[in-house]
C-alpha cells in the first residue's frame, strides 16, 4: 500500500512513520511464523531441544522439542497462537498512533464520548467505547474534516477487530458473550459463543490493511 502521507503537519508524519513501522514489525514476525509452518522439521531430529533461554542450566530452562513444535504446527494451533499476539499487537499500534495523534491536536476522551453507530453488517446500532475510536470521532468533529476513518461502517468493523484483540487478551481466545459474537460478525468474522475464537490465515494481513488504509484516510486530510 501507498504510505506516503499528503499532510504536512510533521508530528502526524512522526507518528504514522512509528506506525508504519510498527505494523511492519509484526508483518515480519508473523511472516516467519508462515516459514516455520511450510518447512519440513523432521530433519532436524523430533528429539532436538529448543531452549527459549540460556540463562540458567537445562534442568532450571523451559525446553520444548521439534516434535512438540511440530505437532502444535499440526494442529493448528502454533498459526492460531501467532495470529492472535499479531492482532494484539496490531490493535496496540493502533492505539498507540491515536494516543500520539490526540497528544497533537489536544484531544481528551472519556467515557462520555461513547457514541452510537448504525450499519448493517452490525445488524443495527452498537455503542463504541473504545478509546480510539472514541479518539477518531472526536478528531473529526473538532478538526472539522471527514474521511471514510469515521463512518460508522469503518468505525464498527475497526471495533470487530478490537473484540477480537480483546477475546485473546480478556477470554483466553475463547468468544464468551453474544454480544462479542455479533460483534466479531460485523467484520464477518465467525465466532460461537463458549468456544475458541479461530481466525483465517489471511485474517492478520487483512486487518493490517484494513487499519492502515483507513488511518491514510485521516493523514492524508490532517491539518
């Protein structure tokens, strides 16, 4: 994608260039996760240790084997973990830029900013309370600009992505209510209330895009 911005304002340019560079970060990370599950282990011998540090002798360091790692790998739950510390961390950039951005123009929010908004893929209204997103409608109203960043379609699926961040870090990866599974729906994400939420491979990469092309929307409009 394009990651040139059109504002000239250079604390905006700051903080989408550390978000840029974030997001890349864990593209990266999560890319190596893709390697490791397309490449043959077996060779390496199933009875080969991994030790995830070398601080302390074997007996006092926790140790898996390739086997183990292979097995994870197939049963799909290795590409599940990654997919869910990526979208933690994906919704951690992204509060991060609107942390930065509010800094710069002097934006304040609080739990009396939640808003409602209506759209179809909700299946009618949702409040928002997230703080970035209370953050964006904010931004707009007091700037007095208007990018797709904040429609209600943007902001309700934007909060689809963050119920799934917050089933990974609140639930355990487990979907515990019907309202987070209306929620994860919005952004047609599949979901069963009392089990584990599973995403799709491309999932990761799709809400990458999808935060990013909307957060240009916002740059590209900045004063």
């Amino acid at each position: 994608m394009n990651w040139t911005p059109k504002t000239t304002n250079l604390a905006v340019i700051e903080a989408l260039s550390n978000y840029r560079d974030f997001v890349m970060r864990i593209a990266t990370l999560y890319a190596g996760t893709r390697l490791i599950e397309s490449i043959d282990l077996s060779e390496l011998g199933g009875a080969t240790k991994i030790a995830i540090s070398n601080d302390f002798p074997e007996g006092m360091t926790t140790i898996r084997t390739v086997d183990q790692l292979s097995q994870s790998i197939k049963d799909g739950e290795y590409g599940q973990l990654a997919l869910g510390l990526g979208v933690i961390q994906l919704c951690t950039a992204f509060e991060i830029f609107f942390d930065a951005i509010a800094l710069v123009y002097g934006i304040s929010v609080s739990p009396s900013d939640s808003f409602d908004a209506t759209h179809h893929s909700a299946g009618g209204t949702v409040k928002l309370g997230n703080k970035a997103l209370m953050q964006i409608r904010k931004l707009h109203t007091n700037l007095a600009i208007s990018t797709p960043l904040d429609t209600d379609e943007v902001l309700i699926k934007l909060a689809s992505i963050i119920e799934a961040r917050n089933c990974f870090t609140h639930a355990g990866g487990v979907v515990t209510t019907q309202k987070a599974k209306d929620r994860l729906w919005a952004y047609r994400i599949a979901s069963t209330v009392g089990m584990p939420l599973t995403l799709k491979d491309n999932h990761l990469d799709d809400f990458l895009h999808y935060m990013a092309i909307n957060i240009m929307s916002f740059v590209n409009k900045a004063p």
